[in-house]
C-alpha cells in the first residue's frame, strides 16, 4: 500500500475549522444585515447599487 491514498488526519481537522470559521463570520454578517433592515439602516451598498424597494422588474 502506499502511503498517498490516506491523507494524514490532521489536514481532516485544519479543513474543518477554516469551515467552520467561515461560517461563524458569514452569520454574524448575516445578523448584522437582519438588524440593519429592522432598524431601517441601509446595508452597506457600494455607491448607485439599488435597495430592493427601488428595483423595477419589466
């Protein structure tokens, strides 16, 4: 057998907290969004990018 059909175990474990991180930072993203549309702030728009209130569909 050779050694290049089981990777190492520990690559397991690093692929599992960057997944892990990411998703932590993409829901306290997601919640600040929440909390912005509830208190009527804007999100955090580049400039002359339309809310979805002035969206026109045709």
């Amino acid at each position: 057998m050779n050694d290049k059909a089981n990777p190492p175990k520990k690559r397991d474990g690093e692929r599992k907290d960057r997944l892990a991180e990411a998703l932590r930072a993409n829901l306290q993203k997601r919640k600040a969004q929440a909390r912005s549309r509830r208190d009527g702030n804007p999100d955090d728009r580049p400039e002359g990018w339309p809310t979805a209130g002035k969206m026109h569909k045709d």
